[in-house]
C-alpha cells in the first residue's frame, strides 16, 4: 500500500508540473505574440553584401589613443 501512494503521489506532482509548464508556456506565447486584429508583416531576410577592398589591411587608417 505504501508502494502504491508513492507512486501516485509521484504521478499527481508529475501531472501537476506539466499542467503549470503548460499554462506558463502559453501565457508566453500569448503575451509576446502580436496584438489582437494587427495583422504582422511577412518577415523576410534580407541579404546584403559589402565591398571588399583591393588592398589588404584596413580600409581607413587606425587612430590611436594614449
């Protein structure tokens, strides 16, 4: 008998635990998503490749400060 409440005792914190986890991921999920009736824009990724210089080193002379 005594087996048997430690494993229902186990199983009703384990039930429990996942019915918080549950709750707070999807007060999450609902708090960071966007605003009732606002439609989000289509995210795109925008690739955007910068000039190499011809010459090695830096493009523009380093300043030193003491």
């Amino acid at each position: 008998m005594n087996a048997l409440n430690a494993t229902l005792k186990t199983l009703a914190c384990g039930v429990g635990a996942l019915a918080i986890t549950a709750v707070m991921s999807w007060s999450l999920v609902e708090s960071t998503s966007t605003a009732p009736g606002s439609h989000a824009p289509a995210q795109m990724a925008k690739l955007t490749v910068q000039q190499r210089h011809v010459w090695f080193g830096q493009s523009q002379p380093a300043v030193l400060v003491d």
